[in-house]
C-alpha cells in the first residue's frame, strides 16, 4: 500500500457510473417487478452499497476508508439501466474506488437478475465521473 500517513485528512466525494444495456422488454419487467429473482432495482443499490464498505477487502492494495455516505442510483431508460454511485470520507486518501466498486458491484447485480430473462444484457461504461477534496482533485 502507498503510505498515506503524512498526508492531512480532508474531506473527500467520488461519483462513479455504469450502464447496463439490455433490450426493452427486459427493461420492462424490471420496471414491472417481473425479474424471476425479485427486485432489481432496490437489490442492486443494496449490493452497491455493500460493496463500496468491502472495496479493501476485494481490491488488495486498497486502504480501508471509513465511509461517511454511500449512496447508488439506478434509473432505467428505454437502454438499460444507468447507475451512478457516490461514496464520501474525511479521510487521507481518496474514495473513488469504493465508488467504482458500488457502480460496478450494482451493474452486475442487475445482470445476474435480469440473466435468465436476457442473456444479451451488457454491463458497459464503468467510470469515474467526478472527484473532489485533496489535492489531485478533479
């Protein structure tokens, strides 16, 4: 791990986004409730919400944040579903991981519900979209 130990604590917020792109009956019943497994929606922000409080432990480098807010938003279009997620710390070290991890950790679990209606549905578009606090900062 790269040593962080001098550097001050600041207030520090990621947002990160993912898609995923699945055909418009799919989208459907998920906007119905009818995925096989249940709730896409609420399990997927569930899962990514626990996922970013396990970023150390699934990304081995990774120093543990203590995480103020986590929140994931999964809106559906006519596309797919679009996920952005947002992690925020006072820490010494940046939180944009832990939001790449509940956006991605999101987007698979929306596969993995909506897999046994299409097996066609694409996670794509992983990003970060914006950080700020510390000094690399954009």
């Amino acid at each position: 791990m790269v040593d962080v130990g001098a550097k001050p604590l600041t207030d520090r917020r990621a947002v990160a986004s993912a898609r995923v792109r699945m055909s418009a009956a799919t989208v459907a019943a998920v906007r119905a409730g009818d995925a096989p497994k249940g709730d896409v929606i609420g399990t997927a922000r569930i899962a990514g919400i626990q996922a970013a409080k396990r970023t150390a432990d699934l990304i081995p480098l990774c120093h543990p944040l203590p995480l103020s807010f986590v929140d994931v938003r999964i809106e559906l279009d006519e596309e797919g579903a679009a996920i952005e997620a947002e992690a925020r710390t006072s820490a010494q070290t940046g939180v944009e991981m832990e939001a790449l991890t509940a956006a991605a950790v999101a987007a698979l679990t929306v596969y993995d519900m909506v897999k046994a209606i299409e097996r066609e549905a694409v996670i794509e578009q992983v990003r970060l979209v914006e950080k700020t606090g510390g000094t690399s900062a954009r």
